[in-house]
C-alpha cells in the first residue's frame, strides 16, 4: 500500500522560485499565463470555467519546469499571484520593513 504523498508547501514555492530565477522565459511565460487570468472578487461563489482552465495550464507548466509533482496553485492564490505580478501589488500591512521605513 502506497502512503500518500506529503508535499511541503516551502519546498513547493522555492522551487518554483527557483525555476522562475533561472530561467528567464520561464517567468515571462509564468506572468503571460498570470495576465489571462481573470480578475475575479473575492466574494465570488465559483472560478469561471476559463479562469480555472488558464489556472489548470498554468500548473501543468509549474509541474513541468520544476520536474516533479507539485501542489496545485489555487484559485486564491492565483488571485495573489497575479496582484503582485501583473498589478504590482502588494500588501503593505504584512510588510516587515513598514515600521522600518516610516510609512
């Protein structure tokens, strides 16, 4: 009997980095699949049926470039990757440098 497989989500996102860092077209096609998805409200009750189809393409690559099973992205973090890459951005609140640097 197969155990079934424990995925580490910090394993996860540093290779993706990593497959993002070095190789340029990696990360150009990684924001041109970011920029068709959809902008879709939080409140939203589903994915559209094309939302999740760019989201499904999108993973196929990730597990592609990275050369082994990986968590999927959801639809969330779709949404979040997509408001720092394609919107540029990002959640001041959470930022470790926002006392540092007087906002």
């Amino acid at each position: 009997m197969n155990a079934p497989v424990q995925l580490d989500p910090h394993a996860h996102l540093q290779s993706l980095y990593m497959s993002l860092l070095t190789r340029q077209e990696r990360f150009d096609e990684f924001r041109h699949l970011l920029s068709l998805y959809p902008e879709i409200p939080e409140d939203a009750d589903a994915e559209p049926e094309e939302a999740r189809e760019i989201r499904e393409a999108l993973n196929e690559r990730i597990a592609e470039w990275t050369g082994r099973p990986l968590a999927r992205l959801s639809s969330t973090e779709m949404r979040i990757w997509r408001g720092v890459i394609i919107d540029q951005r990002v959640n001041i609140a959470i930022s470790p440098w926002k006392e540092a640097n007087g906002y």
